[in-house]
C-alpha cells in the first residue's frame, strides 16, 4: 500500500554549517535518517518510505555538495516530488562566513567547493550558488552562535510534536550497591531504606520479579509514598531534560545485593513509564 503522508524534512545549506549534528537531532526524535543522499534518488527513497505501511512516517534526508551533481540534480528532484504528491519540508542551514572559516580550520577539512583554493572563496561561491534553494527553504536555521545543545532545542522547537516527552527513551537498571554503580547512570535512587526480603526465609531465594516479594516490598506505607514522590520528581524533570537536548535517560536503582527491593521498583517504575507511552526497557543487572 502506497501512502503519502509522510513527514519529510530535507535538510541542506552551507558546508560547515551543521547538517550532520541537525540530522543526529531528528534521529533522536524517532526520524528515518539518511545522510548524503544524491538527490537523484530522492523520489526513489520516498517511495520506499511511503511503501512500509505506516513503518516509516516520518523522515529527514541530507542532501548536500557531496552528492555529486548537487546545484542541477536538487532542483529537479524537488520538483518531480511535488508533481508525484508527495509533501516535504525544507531546512536550510547557514552561519556567518567567520564561523564556517574557523570551523574548516578546527576540522583542518578543504571546502568542497573549492577544495584546491582559499576556504572564504568556496564559501562564497557556495554561498552564491544556494541562493535560490535558500529562498525555497520552508525552515532557515542560522548556526553562527548556537552550541549543541541549543541547535538540538531549536530543531525540536521546529520540528518535534509540542510537549511530546515520550520522545524520550528511559532505560532503568536495578543493582545491588556491593557491585558496584552502573557507570552509564544518569540518576540513582538508594531504595536501601525499604524493608529488606532478604531477612525473610522463604522470601530469600527468590527475587523483586516474583509477585509475592513485590507485594512485600510495595504493599507498607513507607514504599507507598516514596512511589508516589519519586514519580512525581520525574514527570516534573523529564520535560527538562528534553528541553536540555537529552533523548536517553539511565535511571539506575540500588538496593544492597541487587535481587529483591531495587528489582522490585524498577519494575513498577517501568510500569508507570509505558503507561504513560514512554520507551521504556528495564535490566536487572545482579538479579543472578
């Protein structure tokens, strides 16, 4: 089944200028991505996105220089989209002939353009050559003085769903603080404080997965109401974060040997997260 109502972004612009970091952006934002797509087979990929039954719905392609006959192939491709029906975005990027100077000379990389020549003159001549695409552009992003960050804010600012934090993919990790901290940890909650199962006999060889260690672990007052302030600490953070440019979060949470108490509140925090459509995946790291 052939649908057209995919969200298509097109980035291009000026060599330099950010495209690479824009097109890690829309990934992090659940794009199909594709970089240094030669625009003849722009169409070509559209279709095949437009092919996968609603599997790719969304999709943002960097077409730049690198793809050979860039300044005669675009223009024509754009075209022959339109007149296929399909829809598209355009996202062109530039910064002042200063900051692309200083960044090919970071990068110690030739301008594509004028790869024999002085850079200032292949940045204006490519300058000059995208005037017309420029004009044609739907979104202009100018990244003088952006850092990271903020060029990953004023992408989502344009282009991501407003309020949209299950954008965000949340991974939780239970362990047992005697093996150590997970080292990729973004928070860790100490749940050392609960009543421990582990004093219990029967309650001993099992783990935070079986219900009954759960019920006693969750059922006092005491987990009760640290449940309800930790999650609440969370909804309130996670749009934060988001805003910050972050689309992964490692919520870590420990209990003495790993097995039964952090076990057992990472899978109900796990529970809350996908209940609120969230990513979310959970690993117990020292359950064994």
């Amino acid at each position: 089944m052939l649908t057209k109502n995919l969200n298509l972004v097109i980035i291009t612009g000026l060599s330099g200028a950010g495209k690479t970091q824009a097109l890690q952006s829309f990934e992090d934002m659940g794009y199909f991505c594709v970089d240094n797509l030669p625009p003849s087979l722009l169409e070509k990929f559209v279709e095949l996105c437009a092919q996968s039954q609603g599997k790719i719905d969304r999709a943002a392609v960097v077409c730049d220089l690198r793809g050979g006959e860039f300044f005669a192939s675009l223009n024509q491709a754009l075209q022959d989209l339109l007149e296929s029906g399909f829809r598209y975005e355009i996202l062109f990027l530039e910064a002042s002939d200063e900051a692309l100077v200083n960044r090919y000379k970071e990068s110690r990389r030739r301008h594509p353009v004028s790869p024999q020549g002085n850079i200032l003159e292949g940045i204006r001549m490519e300058r000059e050559h995208l005037i017309e695409l420029r004009g044609k552009a739907h979104k202009i992003i100018d990244s003088t003085d952006l850092t990271s960050t903020q060029m990953k804010g004023k992408i989502r600012e344009l282009f991501g769903k407003e309020n949209d934090i299950t954008r965000m993919s949340v991974s939780i990790v239970s362990f047992g603080f005697k093996y150590g901290i997970p080292l990729d940890s973004d928070t860790i909650i100490d749940v050392r404080f609960l009543p421990n199962p582990y004093y219990i006999e029967e309650l001993r060889p099992l783990n935070g997965k079986d219900s009954i260690v759960s019920n006693y672990v969750l059922s006092n007052w005491i987990a009760s109401e640290f449940m309800e302030r930790f999650l609440n600490m969370m909804e309130f953070v996670l749009p934060h974060y988001l805003k910050e440019g972050k689309s992964h979060l490692v919520i870590a949470i420990g209990c003495t040997g790993g097995q039964h108490r952090s076990v057992a509140i990472a899978e109900k925090t796990a529970e809350f997260f996908r209940k609120k459509s969230f990513f979310c995946t959970v690993n117990h790291r020292d359950i064994d």
